[in-house]
C-alpha cells in the first residue's frame, strides 16, 4: 500500500550541496515558537547558512560553494532519544 503525501503530511527532500526542498502540509516555526508564514505550499530551506532570506534559501550556496551531501552522513539516532 502507498502513503500518499497528503496522508504523510508532508515531505521534505535533501539536495546535494543545496538546500532542503519542503513540500506538504507543515508549519515553521521560529525558536520560540512564532510561526513563520512560508506563503506557499513548497518551500526551500537554506542549509548554508548564508542566505539574506533565512529560513529560506536564496541561491548564496552556489556562490559560496557550500557542499554538503544529500545522504546521512552519521549514525542515526538512537531510538530512545527524545525526537
């Protein structure tokens, strides 16, 4: 049987050197809780750090030249860890 986004909620897809592609029913929030209207359904997120439009990705990555892969790159998590 296949989950469909919609009954995931949503899905978030890591690019190699770029940032995280957001898609699906979410919420962001900032550290204390404010949410953060994204304006839209799909969303990439910045992972460099660098972006004038933080959370949000604005393409500084390229010109920086930000690597990071699009696979885990540590163990993951232990399973009785709070998430």
């Amino acid at each position: 049987m296949t989950v469909s986004d919609q009954e995931q909620g949503a899905s978030v897809v890591v690019y190699e050197n770029g940032p995280l592609l957001v898609r699906g029913d979410f919420t962001l929030r900032t550290p204390d809780g404010t949410e953060i209207d994204p304006g839209r359904d799909t969303v990439a997120l910045c992972r460099c750090g660098k972006s004038a439009l933080k959370p949000f990705c604005d393409g500084t990555h390229k010109a920086i030249g930000f690597r990071a892969a699009a696979g885990r790159q540590a163990p993951a998590p232990r399973s009785d860890m709070p998430a």
